[in-house]
C-alpha cells in the first residue's frame, strides 16, 4: 500500500497537535492540583432530633454562596467526618440557571429564590425585562410576618440585594444601598457601608434609614444591646473580614436575629447567608474556604438547635450556585487533611444541593428549579 506525501505530513501535522493539546491539558492539571489542608482542631458538632409536626410558623433560608456538593464533602472530610448538615433528613437538588445563561450569578439565582422568576445574568429583583418583582420579604412584610436579611458580605452585594433591591444591574451598588430605603425588613445586618454613607450623592443613608424608624448601629456592640424594634446594623465599610477574624460574629448575629423576630407571634422569614464562600471559591483558597464552610456550618448548628426547640420552624439550607469547579481529589478523614483541584475561577453550573428539616421539610426532595424555593416558602407560610 502507497502512502502519499500529503498523508504523512497531515499524519505528522495530527501526531503534533494532539501531542501540544496534550501538554496543554497536564500543564494545566498540574497548575490547579493545591496543597494539602490539614484541619488540626475539629470543630464540635451538634446532634437534633426530627421535628415532628405540620405546621411552619417560621422559615429560615440559609444560603452558601458558592458552596456546592464538593466544598461540603471537602470540609466533611476536613473536619474528620462530621458536620452539623448531618442532620438534615431531606435532601433535594436545585437548577441554578439564569433565564439568558447557564452559568448563573449571584443576583439572578438569588432573585430566582427571592421572587420565583428567572431573571437575567447581573440582574436583582426585576425581571428580563427590568421590571420590579416582589420579594418574599415584601409578601411576608405584607402578611404582617417579620423578616430578617444577615450577610457577610456587603448590603449592596447580589444576594441580600435580590432580596431587598429592584436593578437590572447589580453592579450599581449605590442606587440598590438606597432601595433599602423602601424594603421594610426588620433585621439587616451585614457590611458595604461605604454604599449607605461615602456616595456620589452625598447622601446619608444610615441617617434616612435612621428617620426611617431603624436603630441604626456601627458595631456588634452596640447591635447586641438592642433587644426590640427595627435594626439596621453595617459594621463595615467592605464586606465583613473572613472567619479567622470575625470569629464567630455571624453566628451571634444569625441567632440574636432568630431571638427578636421570634417576638412577632405570626412567625418570620430570614435569610442568613454565608456570603464568603463564594469569593474563596473565585481564590482557588482551600484553606480560606474551609474556615468559611466551618463557619458557616456552625452556624447551622446553633440554627437546627433553635428550631429543634422552637418546634413551629422550617430550616433550609442551599446554595445559589457553586464557585470554583472544585473537585476532591485525595484526602483522610482520620487526619482531616484534604487535597482539591479547581477548574475555574468563576462559577459552574452544576446542580446544588438544598437541605430541609423541620416540619414541611419533605416538601424540598427532588429535583426542581432553583424559583421553585419561593414557590414552596410562599405556599408553607400562606404568602399567597
């Protein structure tokens, strides 16, 4: 059999190329695999019973930004086989993605969540065509239930924005800092002061949400003193610091918000988000990420211990979407030592887990989509 000149150079040209891809791909396998993560100081967990019963009298929706199957398993492993999400008997996946992109963002996953509508990438609180939608604050606000919005992040971010602010845009911080001026939730906390007082505007919006009828704080201090009424607390100009920081801030917060909502006897809805996952995901930081899980998961342990107690509360915990392409490479639970490889630094569009417990708490098996969240809430407190 003859073989042409032309054959063996493109059979040469095809050897090449596949050879180039090749070093391409390990190259970059090699660049992503990271360094072992050694947790040398368990963090305790927490153990509650099932709560039997039918009605929900409140509801707590706790989101983890960017925290995906794998950066729960990662901080599963880390933390020496076990976490306070054990606990959730219920266990369904969400579709996270937007209505013009598969791979969703913060704001329209979050306004997914918060109204029942996919809208578009970067967009908050409105639809694809840029109309204003009601949040689940708004129709429990309207049904004479309070609610409550504590963050990480800044106020101004996407995800506490979907919830409180109406833009097609969620990149303009300062005109979505001053929707807070209209959302009525009774406890906000978070950081991004710089939005509410160092503006373009020169407004003041800490004072107007002050005239407003909110206790307006700086500090934990000072918030933790508050015991009724309104709250409006910023404690920081940017985000609040990472974990090995703040501490145990959020936790305090989470729960001191639990304490004065439950004062309203026709029940509340908060959302509590773990709002720094996501950027350590965007870091490729496994270290930072497992301190922001561990937080996070503390966190819904000292929640699922007040709702055990309380008897009347739906507790749901998810994510809006994972960050990172994380992937669990290698590790042992007797250690907690970890090995993971990322894919990006931007989001994946995988399915997330979402984690129900309380009574209700069957309504979220399965397999749905990411505004099917309202829909269930909505129709569990008679928003509707």
């Amino acid at each position: 059999m003859k073989i042409s000149i032309k054959s063996i150079q493109l059979i040469f040209l095809l050897f090449c190329f596949s050879f180039t891809v090749s070093a391409q791909y390990q190259q970059a396998a090699d660049t992503k695999e990271k360094l072992s993560f050694t947790n040398e100081k368990p963090y305790s967990t927490v153990k509650v019973n099932p709560v039997k019963g039918k009605k929900v009298k409140n509801v707590i929706l706790m989101i983890g930004d960017g925290m995906g199957m794998t950066q729960i398993s990662t901080a599963w492993v880390a933390n020496h086989g076990a976490l306070n999400i054990d606990n959730f008997p219920v266990i369904g996946l969400s579709r996270t993605y937007a209505a013009n992109k598969l791979i969703t963002d913060s704001g329209a996953s979050g306004t997914a969540m918060a109204t029942g509508e996919k809208t578009n990438y970067h967009s908050v609180g409105v639809d694809v065509q840029g109309n204003p939608l009601p949040s689940i604050t708004d129709l429990a606000s309207e049904k004479g239930l309070s609610t409550g919005i504590v963050v990480t992040c800044g106020l101004s971010d996407a995800t506490p924005s979907a919830f409180c602010a109406k833009n097609p845009d969620r990149d303009k911080e300062e005109d979505i800092a001053a929707d807070y001026l209209n959302c009525n939730v009774d406890f906000i906390f978070g950081g991004g002061r710089a939005q509410f007082m160092h503006r373009a505007d020169k407004r003041d919006l800490m004072s107007e949400m002050q005239q407003k009828g909110y206790q307006v704080t700086r500090t934990w201090a000072e918030t933790e003193k508050i015991v009724s009424g309104k709250v409006f607390a910023v404690l920081e100009d940017g985000q609040l610091p990472l974990a090995p920081v703040r501490g145990d801030l959020w936790q305090q917060a989470s729960i001191k918000a639990l304490d004065m909502l439950s004062q309203n006897k026709k029940g509340f809805f908060v959302m509590l988000e773990g709002s720094r996952i996501d950027d350590c995901g965007h870091w490729n930081d496994i270290p930072a990420l497992m301190n922001e899980v561990f937080d996070f998961d503390q966190t819904i342990g000292k929640v699922l211990q007040w709702a055990e107690k309380d008897g009347e509360t739906l507790v749901i915990v998810l994510a809006d979407h994972e960050t990172g392409g994380l992937t669990l490479l290698d590790g042992d639970i007797s250690t907690g030592t970890v090995k993971g490889s990322y894919s990006t630094g931007g989001h994946s569009g995988i399915h997330v887990p979402v984690y129900a417990y309380g009574p209700q708490a069957q309504q979220f098996a399965g397999i749905y989509e990411n505004t099917e969240i309202f829909q269930k809430i909505v129709t569990i407190l008679n928003l509707k």
